[in-house]
C-alpha cells in the first residue's frame, strides 16, 4: 500500500475501478436475467409451480457461468488497470490485451473463475430464491414492503 502511495499517489488506489463500475451493471443484470429464465424453463420441463433446491442451485450456477463469461474481458481489464502502471487507461489496456493473444487474451483466467464463483452464486441464489418463496408465496410482497 505504501509503494502504491509513493508512486502513484491517492488515484493508484482506484486503479482498475472504473472498469468495475462499468462491469458491475451487465454482470447483475445477466445474473438475474438469466437464474429468472432458467427457473421458467425448469419450471416449465417439470410442470411445477417452484424448482427444488438441486434446481435451483442449477440454475445459480448457470446465471453465474452466464454472467461470468459476459463480464469476464471487463474483469482482466480491470485487473490488469490495477497491477501494471504503465497501462494507461481502459483504451490503452485493450488494445495491449488484444495485440497479446486477442479473445483468448480477454478471457485468460476464465477457468478458475468459473470454477470458484459456480458455487458461490449458486448458494447465492438458491437460498435467495427459497427464502423469497418461503416469505412471499406467489411472488406477493406486502405493499409496506415496496418501494415507492
């Protein structure tokens, strides 16, 4: 922390941020899309009103896979942003990823961050959901509960 203090002042710390904030939106929004359409079509398979926990675990992981692999070139970027000073900014980042090795170079990594983001989101969900079922049978949130 120190070292990035000395060299490149307060502003080295957001290094990379601006990649995030952009790569936040489409990730949540696919996520969600995607673990909603999921349920639909393993609802739809099955004929009933709600998808078990095993489904419904299946379906995280898919919205994380999904999301995931949207979102990925954005999560190199801002990796790399964060650890190699002399990139310069989003621009200059692509470009150096793309004369590297291209799409390939934008998805390096992709592997292990499926691998250990799978679970997580699938947990994330499922539980989500349940605990939404279990609350709000029908989807029916109580008026003094929405946001107006």
């Amino acid at each position: 922390l120190n070292r990035v203090l000395r060299e490149d002042g307060v502003k080295g710390y957001f290094r990379g941020n601006l990649a995030n904030c952009i790569r936040v939106i489409p990730y949540s929004a696919t996520q969600f899309v995607t673990f909603d359409y999921c349920k639909h079509v393993v609802t739809s398979y099955t004929g009933k009103d709600q998808p078990t926990i095993v489904q419904r675990l299946a379906c995280g992981a898919c919205a994380g896979i999904c999301a995931s692999f949207a979102t990925h070139p954005l999560d190199v970027i801002r990796t790399r942003l964060a650890v190699q000073a002399e990139l310069t900014g989003i621009g200059h980042t692509v470009t150096t990823l793309w004369s590297e090795g291209g799409v390939q170079a934008m998805y390096k990594g992709l592997g292990p961050t499926l691998a250990s983001l799978a679970p997580f989101v699938a947990i994330n969900f499922a539980a989500y959901d349940t605990l939404k079922a279990h609350f709000f049978p029908g989807g029916n949130v109580p008026h003094e509960c929405r946001q107006t």
